[in-house]
C-alpha cells in the first residue's frame, strides 16, 4: 500500500488532507508532537470525521492511520520512503518543522533518489518560497542541487471550514473532527517533481496565482465583510448574517467585484469557475452546523486590512484591472468600525482612528498613499 505523510494533526490535516489521502488509497502516517493524540491514532488504526451540513451529519472513518513523533528519528525514516507529504501546520510553524523536513530530505536523497512533493496546505501566500528558504538554510550546494529538481514544493489552496467542536465533543472522542461537505483541493501543477498523484478532489491547475487570489479576494473577503457587517447589526454567527437580505447582497456584490477583476486578470475561460465559485459560497456561509462566528471570521482586523490581505488587497486588485471596487470598499468601511474590544487587535485600530485620524489609519495600517483612488473612495465612505 502507498503511503502518504500528513505533517501536522490538527483540523485541516485530519479533517481534510489526511481523509483525501486515506480516501485515495494511501495509508497515512501522521507526523506531530501531540503524544496524546499520536497515542490514540496509534491504537485505534482510525478516526471519525463528521460532516455536517443544515440537512443532515454523516459519520466517516478514515484509515488506516497510524501516527509518529516528528521529533524522533522514525519521522526522518517515515519522510525517507513515502509516496507523497503534506504539511498543514499554520505558517508560523513551518520554520520548526524545516529541519526535520531538511532531514529527510537529505537521508531520501542518499537513500532511494526519489523525488519528494509536498504539498503545503498552508493558505499563506509565498508559501511554497518561505518553506524552501527555511529549508535550504540546512542543506550544502550539492543538497540544494538536488532539492531543485527534486523537491517539490506544491501550494495548495485551503477551501475547506472546520467547525469548532463542543467540549462534550472533544472529551467523548479526542481524534473526532467535523467538517463541511466541500472537499476541493486545488493546488500548482507545475510545482510537482514526480508523478503529480491521483489523489480525489486534486485539481492540479497552473498559473496558480489564480487559486490563490479566488481563494483570498472571494472566499475569505466575501467571509470578512459579512463578520464585519453581521458584526454592526449584532449578528453573532455568520449563518444569521448571511442570511440578512441586505448582507447577502453586499456579500455577493463585493465576491461579484472580485471575480469580474479575476475574469479580467485571467481571461474568459474563468468566468464561469468563479462565478459559479461566488454562488457556493453564499451557500456555503449559510452552513449552521459550521458555528462560525462573526467574532472569530472578524478577528484582527490589523492583519486583515493590510494591504496585500482579503479586502483592501481585494480592492487594488480591482482598480488594477479596471474593475470599480466600491462594493468591496463597503466591507472596508465596515472594518474600520469593528471595534470589539475583546479582539486582539480591534482596539488598537479604534485608538489609531480615535487619536491619530483616518489618515493615519488608511497610511500606517494599510500601506496606502492619498495619490491612491483607494485612498480617497475609504475616506467618502467613512465620512458618508
């Protein structure tokens, strides 16, 4: 049987790219440091995964499955002989796990000779650069010779919500995970050094800069300016705000904005891929079971209106392409009144706007020069 590594058990890795892997065929050896939870992998040979919609719950198993300590010597050996990786870990941790990454990399190079794709499922931007650059710090000239034509470094694009499980939950099964029916993994065709595998829901797709952008300007901004809508009516989930036929028609206004900029960018064969894109996701944040909060999809508002992030970044894009970005301007004016002060980060953007002005605000946080139509249209919308 084919083996696949999964980097990283939490809910993306168990929730989702370790059940694609056991669901295509691949036994799935799990690499963390959770002893826990690497203990009860290991003597069940199996876990559960729910997936949960507003008709109905189906129960899953997902195996064979069997978990490793990435700080010991048997997750160096594990790297050696799969077929294929994953990682799912959070960007901030990808530095930690480069050198066991390194590590195995080299003792396959000296090993088999084959090549190793690993496919980052890390939805951060760059990825695929900042895991070679933390990779290559270890390795010698003959190493990184080897690495570029044989370690592939395939982004991925995360589509799928995981919603948070109940304490009862939590303490009845500890390996349980529940996620939403859609299961599409696109990632970068031309990232791949050996045989791109037949894994379900694949879609290998190139120039990946498309997935990327749909995924950060349609599907995490249409989420954002609901949060921050929803969060201005008193909404706490975003189910309710979704369905507020006023919010519902800002959503798709500012996810439409977006798609006709990447139709733009990209050319006529995408229309109907992100049009039919902005239609299930309206769908989608509709999800009750998914228990998504406006307060955590609104969390930090100082990451999320940078100015290469979901909304503001979503905006330039636009302009860039000639596309008027007023509906997406909306859910930034919405933003900047997020000021919930249990967020980590919203009371410091409402001191800013309280001490030091809008303009501080659009320059400091968001990049932005007044030259900048953006600039101006934020400024005509909080000042409305």
């Amino acid at each position: 049987m084919k083996t696949a590594i999964m980097y990283g058990a939490g809910n993306i890795g168990r929730g989702f790219i370790g059940k694609v892997f056991a669901d295509s065929g691949y036994e799935v050896c799990f690499l963390d440091i959770m002893q826990e939870i690497i203990d009860e992998m290991n003597a069940r040979g199996q876990y559960h995964v729910h997936i949960v919609s507003n008709a109905e719950t189906v129960d899953t198993v997902v195996k064979p499955v069997r978990a490793v300590n990435s700080l010991t010597e048997q997750a160096i050996d594990e790297i050696v002989n799969c077929d294929i990786m994953a990682t799912a870990v959070g960007v901030n941790v990808l530095p930690k796990i480069a050198p066991v990454i390194a590590k195995g990399m080299v003792a396959r190079m000296e090993r088999t000779g084959k090549p190793l794709d690993i496919i980052l499922c890390e939805n951060q931007l760059g990825a695929d650069e900042l895991m070679q650059g933390w990779i290559y710090e270890r390795l010698n000239d003959e190493q990184k010779a080897w690495a570029e034509k044989n370690l592939g470094l395939v982004e991925a694009s995360i589509g799928r919500m995981v919603p948070p499980l109940t304490p009862e939950m939590r303490a009845q099964d500890k390996l349980l995970i529940c996620v939403e029916p859609y299961s599409e993994l696109p990632v970068d065709k031309n990232a791949f050094r050996g045989e791109i595998p037949d894994l379900v829901g694949l879609i290998p797709y190139t120039p990946f800069e498309f997935y990327i952008k749909r995924k950060l300007f349609l599907h995490n901004g249409g989420h954002a300016l609901c949060a921050y809508l929803g969060y201005e009516k008193g909404y706490e989930y975003i189910w309710q705000a979704i369905a507020d036929p006023e919010i519902y028609e800002a959503a798709k206004a500012s996810m439409m904005t977006s798609a006709h900029a990447l139709v733009a960018k990209f050319g006529e064969g995408v229309r109907s891929n992100v049009e039919s894109n902005v239609t299930d996701l309206l769908f989608r944040f509709q999800n009750k079971a998914l228990k998504d909060t406006v307060a955590r999809v609104g969390a930090d508002p100082v990451r999320k209106l940078r100015k290469n992030d979901r909304i503001v970044g979503a905006a330039l894009f636009a302009i860039e392409q000639g596309v008027d970005p007023s509906p997406i301007v909306k859910g930034i004016a919405a933003a900047l009144r997020f000021d919930r002060e249990e967020d980590a980060t919203a009371p410091e953007i409402q001191k800013a706007l309280k001490e030091q002005g809008l303009d501080y605000v659009l320059a400091h946080y968001m990049g932005l020069t007044p030259d900048e139509p953006l600039y101006g249209m934020i400024k005509a919308a909080c000042e409305a």
